[in-house]
C-alpha cells in the first residue's frame, strides 16, 4: 500500500506545472469594481443617461435607492472574489446580509408604487432598459469568472447567487438614472430582468462549479 | 519530518515553491500532508473502508486547486478546506450510487414469493443460501431494510452503527449475493 501511495505521489510530481498563484484579493476587487463602474457608467453617459443628474440628487429616496444598490454591488462584488477561494467559506447568514440593502431598494420602490409617490418623469423614457440591463449585467459577472479559473470555490450556490446580485446591481444603479425614480417601471423593466439574470446564474453556477 | 513539530510556514513555502514547478518542495510537502490528510480523512470516513482513495482524491484536489492557494494566507487553512470539500464531494457520489443500488436493484423483489417453477425455485432456494452464508452483521442488514422493511435509519440503530455504514454494509452483501448468483446462473 506504501508502494501504491508512493507511485500515486510521483505521479502528482511528474505532473506539477508552474501555475500563477491567484490574484490577491484587495486588487481582483478594485479591478472588477473599477471597470465594471467605467465600462456601464460610460456606456451609459455616452448614452446621455445622466443629463439630470443634479435635479435626481435632489430627491432623497432616488437618493438612498442609489446608495443602498451601490453598497449590494460593493459587499456582492467583495464576497464572490473571496469565495474564488476555499478557505473562504460564507454562510447564508453572511449572503442574506448582502442582500439587505437591494431588499431595502426593493421595499422603497415598492412603497413607492403603493403610495404613488411622486417621481420625476423619467429623463428618457428608455423602452429598452430590459436589454440594456440584460447585456449589462454580464460584464461584472464575467469580470469574476475570470478569476474562478484559477479558483476553487466550496460553496457553489452562495457563489452563484452573489455573483449575480453582484453582475446586476451595477447596471440596475446605472440605469436609475436613466430612468428617473419611477417605481414601477424600475421594479418591471429595471429588477424584473435582473432577477432573470441572477436565476441563470445561480442554476448554471451550482451546476458548474459542484 | 513530523507534522507536528514542522513549523507551518515552510509548508507554505513548500507550496509557494510549488506553484512555481518545484518538484522538490512539491514531493516534500506532499509526503508530510498525506499522512495528516488520511488521517483527517479515517476520522470522517474511516468507518466507509474509503480512506485509501478518498486520501488519493483529496491529494489530487489539492494538486488541481493550487493555484488558488495564496502565499501570503495560511496553508493549513487551504488543505482542509479543499479537503474538507472533498470528502463532502466523495459522500455525496456514494450517496447516490448506494441509493440507486439499494433502491433500484432490488434483489430480493425479482424472486416472486409464489414461484411456481423449477427455475424460479432454485433460484430462491440458491438465494437462500447465498443469504445463509453471509457473514452474519451483513444477513442481519439486509433482513432488516428489504425482509422487514425497515428504514436505513431504524436499521443503522438496531446494529449501533451511522446509517452511511449500513448502507455500505448492504451494499457490499448485495455485491456478494450478486456475484455468487452470477457465477451460479451466468
């Protein structure tokens, strides 16, 4: 047996290649934070997204709509790169956490949809937002892939589920602008799609990465 | 050299060095983890019989996953981790084999109780047999989850052993009525 163990760690030896350890954990979040933010929000400003950007500052709830889904994409974005390693290991405590504030932005929407709160008027009444969202929402998501080729994630579905809340805050918050704060065309054209997209990935993460 | 007494940072050197094809570093923290992994692994699973190859597994997992090892975490934290996810893994695999052959291949239920003919008859009879001679722990199992219906669970209590050994032990019993009744019928 001594023997059989011995050959099967030869074999491993044999096979060892030079491998580029995976990228430290600090700069793989600043780049997928960074250029997920330059990619979608540039898009979108050459789109004239933000042209009443300082009239939309002014109303308080677009306002904490905008803060709490940048902190979802923020802690999303911050637990999938973790989760590229094993050791790293979340709870479903530490994910329904993270998704705290995007549940915070859905009430506040809702509300606001029960209420009839006063919006603005959307700036520009943009009929494709759910493709936009749905195209958008892949760069963060893919940015991350990237690094689980070199990662071994443990837990699969937690790390499917942030990585799509993580993809699709970024163009939901982006396309807020866009569409100044009206609550059901938000939660319809804006979440709606998103929703789709965290689903697909959570289905195919889990499959994948079991 | 002994795990214990090793200081754990030259494991994490050793694997550093790895990363970048150190056959030497590579060899000498393989030989001081295995140990320590089979044993780790005889604590979760030794009661299976699976320690040999869910050792091998685990090894070959780390092999696969080091390049998501960083030099400046702990190495120690690593291993078990990608360990740890193994052994769940290789559970989950015979999980679902043991279930698929303790409930799809039913040995017991192809013999119809009233057989009528010749064939049917020795084959009970042989079946029997095959039964008589198993070793007395295994007939008991499988007396209790497919003659009395028991669940694994009641039948894993009455024997004092987990449910996971049960399963193992029907499962091997069928393999051996399995092969005795091949050699006896091709």
């Amino acid at each position: 047996m001594a023997n059989h163990q011995n050959q099967f760690l030869d074999q491993l030896v044999g096979d060892l290649k030079p491998v580029t350890p995976i990228e430290k954990d600090g700069p793989a979040l600043m780049k997928a934070l960074s250029l997920s933010f330059a990619a979608i929000g540039g898009y979108l400003y050459l789109m004239g997204a933000f042209e009443n950007v300082d009239l939309m500052w002014m109303n308080a709830v677009f306002y904490a709509q905008i803060v709490l889904i940048g902190m979802t994409f923020g802690i999303c974005t911050w637990l999938s790169v973790k989760m590229a390693r094993p050791e790293a290991r979340m709870t479903w405590k530490v994910i329904g956490l993270a998704s705290l504030p995007l549940l915070g932005m859905v009430a506040l929407l809702v509300y606001g949809w029960m209420t009839e709160a006063p919006g603005g008027p959307m700036s520009m009444k943009r009929a494709h937002c759910t493709y936009e969202i749905f195209v958008m929402g892949w760069l963060p998501i893919v940015m991350l892939l990237g690094r689980l080729r070199k990662g071994y994630p443990t837990e699969s579905r937690r790390l499917a589920l942030t990585m799509g809340l993580a993809g699709v805050s970024l163009p939901v918050g982006f396309m807020h602008f866009a569409c100044f704060y009206q609550p059901k065309h938000v939660l319809i054209y804006h979440l709606g799609p998103a929703l789709v997209i965290v689903a697909i990935v959570f289905f195919i993460g889990r499959k994948l990465w079991r | 050299m002994s795990y214990a007494k090793l200081d754990k940072q030259q494991l994490t050197a050793w694997m550093a060095a790895a990363q970048k094809g150190d056959g030497e570093s590579y060899r000498l923290l393989l030989d001081t983890i295995q140990p320590v992994i089979r044993r780790f692994v005889i604590k979760k699973v030794g009661a299976l019989g699976l320690d040999e190859d869910v050792t091998q597994e685990c090894l070959l997992a780390i092999h696969r996953a080091r390049a998501s090892f960083d030099p400046d975490r702990d190495f120690e934290a690593w291993m078990f981790a990608v360990v740890r996810n193994k052994i769940i893994d290789v559970l989950r695999k015979k999980q679902r084999s043991w279930d698929k052959e303790i409930g799809n291949d039913d040995l017991l239920a192809t013999i119809p109780d009233d057989a009528t003919n010749s064939e049917e008859e020795s084959l009970k009879d042989s079946l029997e047999e095959a039964l008589a001679d198993l070793p007395a722990d295994m007939r008991e199992a499988i007396e209790m989850t497919k003659l009395l219906g028991l669940s694994t669970k009641e039948a894993a209590k009455k024997q004092g052993i987990s449910p996971a050994a049960l399963r193992t032990k029907v499962s091997r019993a069928y393999k051996i009525l399995r092969d005795r009744l091949e050699a006896e019928y091709g």
